[in-house]
C-alpha cells in the first residue's frame, strides 16, 4: 500500500481516510469541529501543499492526511458526475492550531511526552478504523459499508491497551505521525482525569463541552503509538467468493462432527455483538456528528 510510486495528481487506488483539513484560495489551512465554529488556523501553513493546489487547478475544498501522511483529496469528474479520490503529495503535519479571535489559546497539532491513558490534548482527528473484543480489525467503508479487514499486524502492547480502555471494542483514530488515540465513556484511573483536565488547552475544553452537549460524552485519550504505517487491508467478506479447498475440508468436517460428541450450552450460540453489528450502530466515534 505504499503511495512512493504515486505523482501528484494521480488517482488514489486505496482507501479514502485521514485527519482532515480545509483549504482556500486565500492560502488559508484550518482544521474545524463544526461548520459553526471557530476556524483554527494551521501554523506554519502547508505552503508545499498550496502550491499543488494551484497547479492542479483545485482552489480549496477539504483534503485528508493519512496515518503515513499522505494526502489525498476529491475531485469532481465532470464526465462521470462522480467525485474522484486523488493523491496531493506528502505532508509532515506540524505546528499550531490558533484561533483568530485569540491567537494566545492556540493548540499544539502534535504532542509530545504522553503515556498511554493520558487526556489528548489536541484536536481529535486521524484515520479512523475499528476493532471488537475478538482482535478483529477493520476499515468500514461509508459507500459500500462492507469492512475491509486490516492485515498489518499490529503490536501487541497497542492492542493490550485498546482492551484495557475499550474492552467490548469501538473506534480509534491514527494521526498522520502515528499516534493512536481514542474516545472512552469512563477512565479506569480517574485520578488521571482529574489530574490532567484542568491542563487541557483552552480550546480542548471547550471541544469537549461542545461535544458532551451534543450527546458525545466521551473524553479523548492516547493509546500508543504504530510505527509500522500505512495499515494493509484485505478484501471484504463476500457470500459469492468460492471457498478454497482448504476452506470446504474444514467446514464440511465441522459440519458432519456437529452434536456428534457433545452437547452445546446456549453461550455457545451467542454471536460477539462487536462483530454481529452494524457498523452504523457503532456510536462511540460518531464521524460528523452535529454538523449543520
């Protein structure tokens, strides 16, 4: 999956993710929670990105930045009707976040010191993916709404502490350098929230409040760090592919020694609810929640 071969330009052959950003013609990079509040700024600007902007005819619009800091926006295909993904280049996304109403409560785009289960005192943003308490991993296509299953394995101590803080399983997001962060409904150490909150940046807080009153009463953590980037998914589960020789000796065998030895007790029957549910029941990383 990786981009080295890909120009500016070129269509985007995998999965549409990332920290996303808005651009305008006033060379203008800002990152916002909600169509109605305030724009916080990026600082330094981007200008590498401006520049490809310009040469590629787009005069703004949004683009995302991948958990290997790729970036990628759409385009609007006037033969097609159809908006295509395409690839802008990279970005080593850095700096501040500030707000024009007061520059002096800006935020760090990418912190640094943390250990894992710490307040995440930037914006939460990144690629998101899921998984259930079972180790299953996945990318959940909006379009298609099939889950793509991630197949880089991830580090153990990682997936350790997703199950410590999401334990039934959920979302989490990875920032363009990598960072892996997260929304709990309760901390397990609570002295810890206690004693970080009151440190969050201004603007941090007042996200947190904003979402709290729009039914998002979670707080933002961070979980670890992947160095091994950008994730590899594999094809979706389809009920029309053939089984593999493998796979029909295998069932056929489960299926004939079925009741054969012993009875089941009914938790044998019960499916995992992460894994048996929808992906739009999935309410702990609501993606555009509240937007107007």
């Amino acid at each position: 999956m990786s981009a080295e071969h890909l120009s500016p330009g070129d269509e985007w052959p995998y999965h549409y993710r990332g920290y996303k950003l808005h651009t305008n013609v006033n060379d203008e990079v800002w990152w916002q929670l909600y169509n109605w509040t305030d724009r916080l700024y990026l600082d330094p600007v981007p200008t590498e990105l401006l520049d490809t902007l310009l040469t590629l005819n787009i005069p703004g619009g949004s683009v995302r930045i991948t958990e290997s800091a790729d970036v990628i926006t759409k385009i609007h295909d006037e033969d097609t009707d159809e908006f295509i993904p395409i690839y802008l280049g990279t970005l080593s996304l850095d700096g501040s976040l500030v707000p024009k109403a007061d520059p002096t409560v800006s935020v760090s785009v990418r912190p640094t010191g943390l250990s894992p289960g710490d307040l995440w005192p930037s914006v939460y943003d990144g690629a998101k993916y899921r998984f259930s308490d079972r180790d299953h991993f996945w990318w959940h296509d909006p379009e298609s709404k099939l889950r793509h299953p991630v197949e880089t394995v991830l580090p153990t101590d990682l997936i350790r502490e997703l199950h410590w803080y999401k334990p039934e399983g959920g979302s989490f997001r990875i920032t363009p350098w990598g960072d892996v962060i997260t929304l709990i409904l309760a901390h397990p150490t609570p002295q810890t929230v206690r004693d970080q909150f009151d440190d969050l940046p201004l603007v941090i807080r007042n996200i947190i409040k904003l979402r709290k009153e729009r039914g998002v009463e979670m707080l933002p953590i961070y979980v670890g760090t992947l160095t091994d980037t950008p994730l590899k998914l594999g094809e979706p589960i389809s009920l029309t592919t053939d089984l593999s020789p493998e796979e029909q000796s295998t069932l056929e065998g489960w299926a004939a020694s079925l009741g054969a030895t012993s009875s089941l007790s009914p938790d044998s029957h019960r499916v995992n609810s992460d894994d048996d549910a929808d992906d739009d029941d999935f309410d702990d990383d609501p993606t555009d929640w509240g937007l107007e």
